[in-house]
C-alpha cells in the first residue's frame, strides 16, 4: 500500500466502543481532510471490499516503526476514523481510495490481523473548553500563509499560497495543519493533543519555528 499525500468531536458517540478496519500509515490523516491512498496488497483489497459493503468507514493510524507493506509494524494508539468518499478499482488488482477524516479516535485493543487489521475504538472528542477567540485563529492564518508564500519565494512545492478554513475552531486548525511544512510526526503531536487552544499554542509554535527557517534561507544565511 502506498499513501499519498468532522473535527475532532465526536459528539454523543463518546465512550462508545465499536470494532474497526484500521490502516496502518506512514501518514496522518487529520479530521476534516482529505486523504488519498493506493491499495493493492491482498489484505486491504477485502478489507476495502467490506468497507464498502459496509459503512464505508476504517480507522487510519500512523506507523510508529516498520513499513506500510507486510504487516508486523508498531502502531500508535491515536488515529482518526476515515469514511471513503470515493473508490475506484484500477487494473492489476489495485484501489484508489480518496478517504475523508472524520473524528478522532483512540484504540482500546488491537484484534489479530486476520485477515486485516482490526481494532477496538473508542472515539475521542476534544476536551470542553471556551470558544477560542478568533484573533488567535487569525494569528495562524496569518502565519501560515507567511510562512507558505516564503516557500514558494524559495521555490519550494507548496500546496497553496491562499487558503480558507472552516469558522469552527478545531476544523480550522486541523485543515492548517494539513497545510503546514512540518513533520508527519508533528502532524501526530497535534492530533494527540486533547484540547484546541493547547493545539492552537503547539501549532503556532511549529510554524514560529519553521518561520524562522525561512528567514534564514531567504536572508541567504
């Protein structure tokens, strides 16, 4: 398998458990983004024909050591339930699967692979907390799109220059961090975190420090 490039709420459905397809990544799938993926090992093709069959909906987890092919790999515990927006069976006994994040959730128990991955998952909504006051949501728009458009004047790919993001705190932030230059393991860090304006800080703080990255390189240090 090969992976290319609703908040974290989940509402009423907190604290009840449920058994789920899972797909181990070398990639974060955020709540509110999109996500595609390439599946052609034998396991995930029945696995994606259940899914289909089914509620169209796995669980996606990132790999914390190993490889996405063979199975065997060290899985992190917090990961993201995943609903197919489209599948499209390709030549050659491959999908291509454009997944959409839906809530968060945090695995109770892993079930032997057989014969996928399967899991017992328990959703994992954000902590209560006040609004978080939009200036703050502007400050990272600002940032990002700062930090973005210097990339690109470094000729870098970078996925956009402008961008919108949804008014709802939580959905903002993830669709930034989707967006941002930083680490699929930092990508992991604020998907874990349990509360939005300890996201938003820990965000900010990523991109303050890519930021200055860029400084350097455009100042020609």
């Amino acid at each position: 398998m090969i992976a290319g490039g609703d908040p974290g709420s989940a509402g009423s459905s907190h604290g009840l458990t449920r058994r789920m397809p899972m797909i181990p990544l070398g990639t974060v799938l955020l709540p509110s983004t999109l996500l595609p993926i390439q599946l052609f090992e034998a396991r995930y093709l029945e696995m994606i024909s259940d899914v289909l069959a089914g509620d169209r909906e796995f669980g996606i987890v990132l790999i914390r050591r190993g490889s996405e092919v063979g199975g065997g790999e060290e899985r992190h515990d917090i990961g993201t339930v995943a609903r197919v927006a489209e599948a499209i069976r390709l030549p050659g006994e491959r999908w291509s699967v454009s997944a959409v994040g839906y809530q968060r959730i945090r695995i109770e128990e892993w079930l032997p692979d057989d014969p996928y991955p399967m899991a017992v998952v328990e959703p994992w909504p954000d902590e209560k907390e006040d609004t978080l006051l939009s200036s703050v949501i502007a400050g990272l728009i600002t940032q990002l799109r700062r930090l973005l458009a210097g990339l690109s004047e470094l000729d870098e790919r970078v996925p956009v220059t402008s961008f919108k993001v949804a008014n709802e705190a939580c959905t903002a932030i993830f669709q930034m961090t989707a967006l941002a230059p930083i680490s699929v393991y930092d990508r992991q860090r604020l998907l874990e975190i349990s509360g939005v304006q300890q996201r938003a800080k820990l965000l900010g703080d990523l991109l303050s420090e890519a930021q200055e990255t860029v400084d350097m390189r455009l100042a020609g240090a």
